[in-house]
C-alpha cells in the first residue's frame, strides 16, 4: 500500500509509527492526524513532527499499515 499523503486511501489505514532511538512501536489513527494537520499533509512532514512518547526524541518511523478486518 503507497501512501504518501494522510488523504491517501481514504484514510483507510493505520499507521505504525517507531522511535529509532529506543524502539518504542504505537498505532496512530490517520483521522486523529488528520484533525491536527489536515488530510493534505505529507507523511514524511508528520513523521518528522513526531515525538517518542516514551524517550521524547524526535526521530520517528512511520509506516502506512492495512487496517485489520472486523470480526463478526
């Protein structure tokens, strides 16, 4: 899946985002993103935005992931 922009794919995706500095892995929903940044911005831009919640670097890895299938 190729996504550049937030917009991309309907947003119809999850982001995984890691810390390259202590390895922290979290899920972002590309909607929450979207309020902050609005849906035309650049994954590479909100990447470099990004801070660790756990170690506050700002040196971040973000990674368009198809979103799970619900199950019934």
């Amino acid at each position: 899946m190729e996504v550049t922009r937030l917009g991309d794919n309907f947003g119809d995706y999850i982001l995984s985002a890691r810390c390259r500095k202590c390895k922290h892995a979290r899920t972002i929903d590309p909607h929450t993103l979207a309020q902050l940044v609005g849906w035309n911005a650049r994954l590479a831009n909100v990447a470099a935005r990004l801070r660790c919640s756990k170690c506050s670097a700002r040196n971040c890895e973000v990674i368009a992931l198809p979103r799970p299938k619900k199950r019934r």
